[in-house]
C-alpha cells in the first residue's frame, strides 16, 4: 500500500558515515526507477518483479503522476450534485469519489454512470419511469462540470477532449449509462442519451432487458432473448453509427458474443472480472477473453470484493440456506429493501429466532472469506496480459456501487493500484495503457467508425 504523499515512506539519512553505507542501495533503487521509466521492450514473460519498495514507491509516484488514469465506473446519486448544501466538489464523508478524493488521490478521469435498475414491467409506464432516472442523473453530472465545478471538472465527449482536458489540470468526466432499459422501445433514445454525453451503454443491467438478457439468468437458466434481442441488435448498429462504446459487463455471455460478431467497432466491458479466478456469472471466461482480443475490445478489470475473490461452491451452499431460512418463515424472494421489511414485519419472538438463525448461517456455516485485497486484484490483470496481452485491460472501480478492496477502498488510494503493477515489473508505458491508453484506443477507434 502506497503512504499519503505527506507521510515519510524511507527514514531520512542521518550523518556522513549512514549516507556513504546507503549510497549503494540508494544507487540501486535510483536504476530500479530508471528501468521502470523506459519503454517496455520485452513481453509479460520476461518481466521481472521490483522487490525494492522504496524503488516501488518512488516509481509509483512518478508515474501516477504523469498517466492519465481513467475509472470506467463510478456510481452517482443526484442529490450529491446538488446546487446547495454538500455535493461532489466537496470531501463528502459517506462517497468513495467526489473531486477533492480523485484530486488526492491522482485519479484524473472517471465515468459517471446514469445507472437505472432493471423493472420486470417492459411496457411505456416501466419505460417512462427508466427514462426518467436516467435524466435526472445526467442533468446531475452537468450540473457538476458546468455549474458546480467548471474551473476543476470537464465532460469528455471525446479520446482527444480527455486528453486536452487532462494538460488543462482538471479532472476528466466521462458518462456511461449502465442498463439500456432507459430507453424502451424508442430507438431515438440511443441519440438523444449520446447527445447528453453518453459515451458507454450496456444493454441489460441485473435482470432480462427488452434488449438483451442478463448475466443473472444463469441463476435459474431462465432466458428471455436467448441473447439479443431484435431491438437490441438495432440498438448496437444505432451505437456504432453514433460512436458510442457498446459495454457488455452485465449482459450474459451469448449476448456477448452476439454483440461481438454484429459490431462493427471494438466493444468494452466496463466492470468485469476474470472468471477462471473468481466464478461469477459477472466474469468474462477464457472464451470471452479471446473474443474480445480478436474484436480489438478491451476489459475494464473491477475492483468489486465479489468478482474478485470468491468461493461458488461455499456462495451456493450459503445462498441455498438462507432461501431455505426465508421460505421457513414465510419471506418471499424479492429485493434487499423488500426483504428487510418482511423481516421487521415478524412478531417479535419470530424476528429474533429468524436473526439467530441468519447469524448461525451468515457467521458460523458459511462465514465470508477474508476481503480480497490489490494484490488479487492484480492478479485478474496479470491473468488477462498473459491472455490476451497488454492492449487489452484497463481498470474499473464500481465506487459507490459496492465496490473497493483492501487498499483501494476509495479515489485517494488510487495509487495503490499503481504501486503493485510496479512491484510486478510493468513499466511506465504499460502501466499508461492499462490506467487508460487502452480505453482510449477503443474510443477512438469507435470515433472513426462512426465517422466512415
């Protein structure tokens, strides 16, 4: 873990005698940084891990400093942009982002997502409501860069915006709208929401969408679309004409690579994992890996506890318990919020006896594993540069949308995830691509396509 730039990270050399015995190690550390600075002329297999932390941590800095770091998902509430009382200019105490955390912690660039949870109703009212969320979160976010904060935040509509933005010292807003839900059945919508500065959409979120299916119907093997549906495949040729990136994180994995043989532009995934480390249904196999390579696209990796680390085998054994606690006490399935409810809704003596018996299962049976830290994060990076190479990762955070690991926990230790691709040898110009070259790139290249 990278110290705050105030804290000391080597005690200072005292006396003639200490700084001669040091020089060496000193000398070393100083080559150490040089190698890291120079651009990387060999493959993943040759690079070295740096075991000499005071080098890590003087590499880290520097080169955190100059790469134009880009989170491709951040979480938004509205009434954190608002015109009066704390918003997002401010160090708010309960965000893992807002400018002063991305300002501390180094973090030039992320994309505000316009997030709408996913409604069984697909019909005009469900859509109307989507539609609705949606505005409101974008309103939110220009309110932000033009009203609140124009001297210190700017919305990148383009690779080149982003770059320009970043020589300017502000910070770097893009826009994704997570889940396509928003824009029902009227196609027209696509435009409008690029028009608002949508630069990223995902068709699905959690749950079947009237565009494509989630990556939740493995649960129950329950499919909607069977992948796409014929409005979403209109909906991805209407991206590509706009230029704007088709994410596929949430989606399900024939949607995937439905969407990878109908694009004619490289796809993202905003926030996924690797699923030959972490089996999420959310994870992209060794199957989509290689498809995505092969499409020019990219991974976002997600620091999301869940995706990262994870036992399926002991996750399935505590989920099947506790449905089978709920069903015993007459709880339906249905969201957090509905299941609270029915909890506090029991008579006090079955309220009790059903806590213990959660406890029992939550914190005995089945207790959660330790949380997975910037090192096994790391590693789902590593996994897909020996994969699929180096062009083609880049990293997501899904701050204040559960997620974080130990180390990276909020903005202001973005460092941290800097430091530990140093430790592994990546070199400056490496570490430049997967902190957002690479989502760059993909811009870009859907910029051109939609240009021709």
């Amino acid at each position: 873990m990278v110290h705050h730039p105030s804290q000391r990270t080597v005690p200072p050399v005292s006396g003639r005698h200490d700084s001669r015995r040091n020089r060496p190690a000193l000398l070393t550390s100083a080559l150490v940084v040089s190698a890291l600075m120079a651009p990387s002329l060999l493959g993943a297999q040759a690079r070295r891990p740096v075991t000499d932390e005071a080098a890590v941590l003087a590499a880290a800095k520097s080169i955190h400093a100059k790469v134009l770091s880009i989170d491709t998902h951040v979480d938004i509430a509205p009434a954190n942009f608002a015109e009066s009382g704390p918003n997002y200019t401010q160090k708010l105490p309960r965000t893992q982002v807002d400018l002063v955390k991305m300002e501390e912690g180094g973090l030039v660039g992320a994309f505000l997502i316009v997030y709408v949870g996913q409604d069984t109703a697909l019909n005009a009212a469900g859509f109307a409501r989507a539609n609705a969320q949606a505005i409101e979160k974008f309103d939110a976010i220009h309110r932000l860069t033009e009203k609140l904060a124009p001297a210190r935040a700017e919305i990148a509509y383009t690779a080149a915006d982003a770059r320009r933005i970043h020589k300017s010292g502000k910070r770097v807003i893009f826009i994704g709208i997570e889940n396509g839900f928003p824009i029902g059945s009227d196609i027209t919508n696509v435009q409008k929401f690029y028009e608002r500065g949508g630069r990223y959409m995902s068709l699905a979120h959690n749950g079947h969408s009237q565009l494509s299916d989630s990556n939740t119907g493995e649960r129950d093997g329950v499919w909607l679309h069977n992948g796409l549906s014929p409005l979403g495949k209109q909906v991805i040729a209407e991206m590509n004409r706009l230029g704007m990136m088709i994410d596929v994180s949430h989606p399900s994995k024939q949607s995937m690579l439905q969407t990878v043989a109908l694009s004619k532009a490289p796809i993202i995934g905003s926030h996924s994992g690797v699923r030959a480390l972490c089996g999420h249904s959310r994870n992209m196999d060794d199957e989509q890996l290689d498809a995505l390579k092969k499409n020019g696209g990219v991974i976002q990796l997600v620091a999301f506890n869940s995706y990262v680390k994870c036992n399926p085998a002991k996750d399935a054994e505590r989920a099947a318990a506790v449905d089978a606690l709920r069903k015993e006490y007459g709880i339906a399935p249905g969201s957090r919020v509905a299941v609270q409810r029915a909890i506090e809704a029991l008579p006090n003596d079955k309220r009790n006896e059903y806590l213990a018996k959660q406890e029992d299962i939550t914190a005995r049976r089945y207790p959660a594993d330790p949380a997975a830290t910037v090192k096994d994060f790391v590693d789902h990076i590593d996994y897909v540069v020996k994969r699929i190479g180096i062009d083609h990762v880049g990293i997501s955070s899904d701050f204040d949308g559960g997620g974080g690991v130990d180390g990276w926990r909020n903005a202001t230790e973005s460092m941290n995830v800097t430091a530990e691709l140093v430790r592994r040898g990546y070199t400056e110009a490496e570490i430049a691509k997967i902190w957002g070259g690479n989502l760059l790139r993909v811009m870009e290249r859907v910029e051109k396509v939609a240009g021709k």
